[in-house]
C-alpha cells in the first residue's frame, strides 16, 4: 500500500504512550483511531490503520494497554489469548477510554490531520469507540462486534455524535438479545446504523483468525467507508 508509517508518542494523563501512525498518499486528511482487540496493537491493527490511510484518512492505533505492557503484540490462541485475557482484566476501562480522547487530541494537533476525527474499534476497542463517543472526544465512532455496549447502554443519551455498529450473527460472546437491545436503544435516530452479518462469528473481520469472513468483512468495511465519508468531513 502506498502509506507512509510511523509510531508517534501521545501525551497523556499520568505519562505518554505510543500509537502506530499510518498516513495517506495524499499526506493529509481527516483522521481514524483505530483500536484495537485485546490483543494488541499487532500486525493485523497495523494493517487495518494502513488500510484506512489507503483509503485516505489519517489512522492512528493507539497502544491502550500501555500502562499495563506496553507495546504488547499477541496472537489469537492458547497462552497468547490467556496473556489477552489477563490484561484485559488488568485495564481501568476510565483511563483507556481517557487514552483515547489523548489520542484524538494527538491527532487534532498534528499538521497533516485536515478534518473531523472518528474512533473505529474492534472487539474491546469497539467498546472504547462507543464510550469515547459518549465522552465527546470524537466525532463519529464505529463499533466492530463490541463486547459489553449492551451493558453500558445509560451512556446512549450523552452519544451526540454518528455512531455504527456491526455484529455477527453467530457471535456467542454478543447475543442476539444484546444485539436487539443496542438496537432499539438507537432506533430512530438517523445517524445511527446497525448491521448483522449473516453467518458471521465474532473477530470476522480479522484475516488471521478462524472466525475470518471475507465477505462480512469486505461488507462491513464498505458500509464504514460510506458512513465515514457523509459525516466525517
């Protein structure tokens, strides 16, 4: 891909952390936090905000585990996962969704941001996504299969922003009745999309796990493009 990267350090409460920074053929842009699964900013992440800056935007994938291990980069199976796991219960959910309006604000000062800035999250980062947009620190958010939104769904009426959600199907980590519930909790609202993949797990957006499918993928990506592209101007 025709990008330009880098990690850059982004100043935060109670220190700095890194993000991996991708940037656009064009140099500039509006801008898109990528963030991460559980597993770190890994070679998938990196890919994803490489993608992103491919398609024009400025992506930047904050480390939100740093304060826990920085720079951590774990696959998807056995000890890898358990290691994901462990520091998923090791992270304050306040000070990662702080890091992310860190990493926005990061994003607002640098010369080659032109616009708007949205979060884009996977997973847990889909989780982060939903809460940065409730905190006001983005201006759009897109949720990939964001585990436990369904349960933080009093932070709905502070989203003032476009938010979009994504699930699968047979994700067993996200039920259909919490599907049901995000959705009905933003019906109505025309800024607001949700999308169910048919026969789609959970992580069908990532090449290098099982649970990959391309088609969901290639789908979703296109309706994020296209959600990105009214709003994020």
């Amino acid at each position: 891909m025709s990008t330009t990267s880098r990690w850059i350090d982004i100043p935060a409460d109670g220190g700095s952390f890194q993000g991996y920074l991708a940037l656009p053929k064009t140099g500039t842009g509006p801008a898109v936090i990528i963030l991460q699964e559980i597993f770190g900013v890994n070679a998938h992440i990196r890919s994803v905000a490489d993608q992103y800056a491919a398609d024009g935007y400025v992506a930047l994938a904050p480390d939100v585990f740093w304060r826990t291990q920085p720079r951590v980069e774990l696959g998807y199976d056995g000890a890898d996962r358990e290691k994901a796991m462990e520091l998923l219960q090791k992270t304050n959910l306040d000070a990662a969704v702080g890091d992310v309006g860190a990493a926005a604000q990061a994003l607002r000062a640098l010369p080659e941001v032109t616009g708007k800035v949205a979060a884009i999250g996977f997973c847990f980062g889909g989780r982060l996504a939903y809460l940065a947009a409730a905190q006001g620190s983005v201006d759009l958010a897109v949720a990939y299969y964001g585990g436990g939104i369904q349960n933080q769904l009093d932070q709905a009426d502070k989203i003032k922003s476009p938010i979009q959600f994504h699930y699968g199907e047979l994700d067993a980590h996200i039920p259909s009745d919490a599907v049901a519930s995000v959705r009905d909790r933003f019906a109505g609202r025309s800024d607001s999309e949700l999308y169910l993949y048919q026969g789609a797990d959970h992580g069908f957006n990532c090449g290098d796990r099982a649970s990959y499918n391309a088609k969901a993928s290639a789908l979703a990506h296109g309706r994020t493009l296209t959600f990105l592209g009214e709003y994020l101007v």
